[in-house]
C-alpha cells in the first residue's frame, strides 16, 4: 500500500495537466477546417476581410488583460466580433471553441488561425509590435 502512495502523488499533477491542456489542444486543432456558417454572428462585417472572431467570458481573468489587445486590433481597422461564450454558446460550440480566450481568424470560409490560451496576450503584442513598425 505505501508503495502505491508516490503513484497517486505523481498521477494527480498529470491529471490536472491533461485537464488543462486538453481543451487547448481541440481548439487549436480548427486551424485550416472549413468555418461553419456565419449567419446572424458577423452582420455588417465585409465579405472580403478576414474577420476576428475573439470567445470570451467578462468573469474570466485572463480575457479581461487581453481585451485592450483585442480592441487594438479593433482600433487598427480589422473587423474583431467579441462572442460571450455565457451568453451565446452555441457559436462557441459551432466552432469547437472548448477553451477561453480565444481568438479565431477566419478568412474565405475557413478558420485560418486559431490562438488560445496563455499564449494570445504575447501573440497579440507581436502582431501589434509587427503592425506598428510597418
């Protein structure tokens, strides 16, 4: 029996990490698949523009630091539509968003880039930086 003990110590922290990173993982797999129908969820917003899809909740933390990104690149022109995954969860769902934030690029009906997770605040700045300079 105590033998078991340090298993069960070494299997919790796995199983908080599978937990953690599964959601990330299916998310960032919509890359490059065919976006589903948009109707009712980009009203106004230009055929011919990518648009910016960014899933949010208002109570989660990590999206509120990357709202300002996110209305800077609304600032800069691109057409960014904020989906509120509490109230509207089907588009979420349509879209295989499984974990906030998340910003979904997409371009002639398909999702062309899919950024989640930790890493969207750094991947905005970088974009930002890379717009500034140009």
């Amino acid at each position: 029996m105590l033998k078991l003990i340090p298993l069960f110590i070494l299997a919790i922290p796995a199983l908080l990490a599978l937990g953690y990173w599964t959601p990330i993982w299916l998310t960032r797999r919509r890359a490059g698949k065919p976006a589903p129908e948009l109707s009712g969820l980009l009203e106004g917003v230009p055929q011919d523009r990518p648009a910016w899809l960014f899933f949010h909740n208002p109570a989660c933390g990590r999206c509120r630091r990357v709202m300002p990104a996110v209305e800077k690149l609304r600032a800069c022109g691109d057409c960014v539509v904020g989906v509120d995954v509490t109230k509207f969860q089907e588009p979420a769902k349509r879209f295989g968003v499984r974990a906030i934030p998340a910003l979904l690029v997409v371009d002639r009906g398909l999702i062309a880039t899919v950024l989640v997770g930790p890493w969207l605040l750094d991947t905005l700045a970088k974009m930002l930086a890379q717009r500034s300079a140009s």
